[in-house]
C-alpha cells in the first residue's frame, strides 16, 4: 500500500527530552503507520527507552508533539495514553509473582477500563474479561500455565506473560522494550512466531531489541538512535549496513558480533 493510503497512527514531531545537562532524546521525528513493525535499536544509553517513556506518557516531553490516532497526547497522563490504545513492555520484567498468571494478566486488563469499580463487581462483565484475559494468554501460548503463580514461569515464558499484559488493554499500538533480552535462541525463535501472531491483532508495533535476528526477521522498517537522535532509517538491510549504524555500535563494545 502507498503511504498517502495509510492510516499515520503516530507522528512524532521534534520530540525532546532533557533530564538536567543529558539531552536523553534531541529533535526526534517519526511516522508511523497502520500495519507497521518499526524496529528501533541502538547502544546503549542511546535514548531507546527514553524515547518509548516519553511517547507513553511516562516522562515528560520538555518539547515537541506525540500525536496518536490523530490526538495530541503529549501532556496526556500514563492512564489516558493507555485507554487510547498504547500498550507497552518494559525493559525489565514487573510482574505480580504471588499472583496467578491469568491474575497478571487481569489486573493489567482493569487498567484500561475507565471504573475500575464496576469490572471488579459486575460478575458477568468479569467472565467477559476473564475469557478475553485468556485469549491474550492464548495468544502468547500461556493457556495451559493460567493457574500457576508467575513466579514460577521460566524466564521466557514470564517475559511473554508481561506481552500477554500489555495486550490486555486491546491496544492499537504496541511497545515492547527488549523483548528479547535474556532469552536464549529457543525462547527468542519462540517469541518471533508469537510477534508474528501479535501483529495480526494490533494495528501496529514499534519494537526496541538488540537481537539483530529478531529485527531482520519481524522489521519493516527500523530506526537506529544514537545519542537520543535518530541516525538514519530504512530496511534492516539499509540500517544494518549503514556506517554510522556500524560505528555506533563498535564505539560502545568491539566485541558485539550482532550485525553478520
Ligand atoms: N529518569 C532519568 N533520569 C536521568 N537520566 C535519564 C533518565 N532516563 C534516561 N536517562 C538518560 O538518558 C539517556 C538515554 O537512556 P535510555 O533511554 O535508558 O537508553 P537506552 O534505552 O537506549 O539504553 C542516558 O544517558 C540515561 O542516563
Ligand atoms: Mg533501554
């Protein structure tokens, strides 16, 4: 589909953020469309996570414009940014691990519900939620581990859980931070097939990881950053190959073999 065709369900116009001296995020702009799997990587320290807080509602902008589904969610609070459709990850795992997983995922469900009250009394909305808390389970392929307690999920499957969380709400858009971090090749091969299935039920995903694997495999499109600016855009292939993509990367560890 030609771009003019689609639907921009984010634009980020000349976003930043600045914490004191530290410039975490400088003049960042960014479209993205209905349909998109935009991949975003960079080193370390690189703004990665500030840029995701900052469209989420997390931290403030100190200037610039988060559009969403055509609304100006810049100022907009966590809650708010949250019921318009923006589910996110974070980079590392917050569950509730002496809840059950299926509670995980319906505490995180009750969030998105503008009376928080009336989800937890209505008994039949309740059923509701709790077959549509499942779905996400299923989804992420946690059915069969519903009743166990989170804290006894293996590394991967926790990580999944905290997906099958941020899909509680339905959103339009999903945010994962690092989702692969930590797995090894079983769970991250795993988590591929699950993105895929994820992507069908979204209408888009925006995705931070270093595992160059999972870019290639998943990204339309992806973005580098490096010192809270966006270096340059384009195929992983593009990306990849870029020099300055290149550089930014050995100037931080020599030794990160990611990008054969
Ligand atoms: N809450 C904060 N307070 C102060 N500095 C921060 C905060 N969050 C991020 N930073 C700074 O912003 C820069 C980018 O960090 P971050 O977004 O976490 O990088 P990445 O996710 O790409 O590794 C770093 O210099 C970091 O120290
Ligand atoms: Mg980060």
């Amino acid at each position: 589909m030609n771009d003019s065709n689609k639907q921009k369900l984010l634009v980020i116009e000349s976003l930043a953020k600045n914490f004191g001296g530290i410039h975490a995020i400088k003049n960042f702009n960014l479209e993205v469309y209905s349909g998109d799997l935009i991949g975003i990587i960079g080193p370390n320290g690189a703004g990665k996570t500030a840029l995701l807080n900052t469209i989420t509602g997390f931290y403030r902008a100190s200037s610039g414009k988060v559009i969403f589904n055509e609304t100006d969610i810049t100022y907009h609070p966590i809650h708010k940014i949250a019921l318009l459709g923006m589910g996110r990850t974070f980079q590392n795992i917050r569950l509730f691990k002496r809840m059950s997983v299926i509670e995980n995922v319906m505490v995180a469900r009750k969030n998105y519900f503008e009376n928080p009250i009336q989800f937890l009394f209505n008994r039949a909305q309740h059923l509701e939620q709790l077959d549509q808390s499942m779905d996400c389970l299923s989804m992420l392929k946690l059915a069969d581990k519903a009743n166990q307690s989170a804290a006894s999920l293996s590394y991967g499957d926790a990580r999944r859980l905290e997906i099958a969380r941020a899909l509680a709400g339905m959103p339009k858009m999903l945010l994962l931070d690092e989702p692969a971090a930590g797995m090894n090749e079983t769970e991250t091969k795993q988590l591929i097939e699950d993105i895929q299935i994820i992507r069908s039920k979204v209408d888009s995903v925006v995705l931070i990881e270093h595992d160059m694997n999972l870019i290639r495999s998943l990204c339309d499109r992806v973005v580098a950053m490096d010192f809270g600016q966006k270096i340059c855009e384009g195929s992983a292939q593009e990306v990849l190959s870029h020099p300055e993509v290149m550089s930014a990367y050995l100037g931080v560890d020599e030794d990160e073999g990611n990008f054969s």
